[in-house]
C-alpha cells in the first residue's frame, strides 16, 4: 500500500479522501478503512457515468469440494483438454 501511496497520484487520493495512510494499516482489521480503487472508484466511475448502480458484491467462496465452481472452471478445463490433445503423453 505505501507503493501505491507513493507512486499512484490517484491511489494517494483515493487514500486521501479516506482520511487514511498506509502505515495506519495494522491489523488485517485495519483494511476495511482503506479504499481499493478497482471496485470502489474505477468500477463505480464508469456505472455512474452510464448512469446505472454498482451491484452489491457477492464474493464467490468455494474449495471446490463440494462441487460448486465459479465460471472460470469451464474455460480452464477446456483449456486442459485441448492441450492434452495437442501433445498427448505430454508431461510437466
């Protein structure tokens, strides 16, 4: 965070606005305090520029044991697949 403080004119303000430094982040508690921009500023800058809401988060939480997977799952397994049949026996 501090290299983003001190590198990133929009992450500083960001920081700014918030009322926050990175050295004030001491706990993993003390994150909620900080503003991330991809979500907060950069994603909800161009919903209100279309004039639409930014949709509640609902983080995706899943090992994978019990066979719930997000939708990334598809495109690597296919991924794989096609692979294997381009260099068969291939190996790691």
């Amino acid at each position: 965070m501090q290299n983003a403080h001190d590198r990133v004119p929009h992450d500083r303000q960001a920081f700014d606005a918030a009322g926050v430094h990175p050295a004030d982040c001491k706990t993993l508690a003390d994150l909620s305090k900080f503003p991330f921009t991809v979500r907060n500023f950069r994603v909800a800058g161009w919903f209100a520029a279309a004039h639409l809401t930014v949709p509640p988060t609902a983080p995706f939480i899943s090992n994978g044991t019990q066979s719930r997977h997000s939708e990334h799952l598809g495109y690597i397994l296919a991924e794989m697949q096609s692979l294997q049949g381009q260099h068969p026996g291939g190996r790691w």
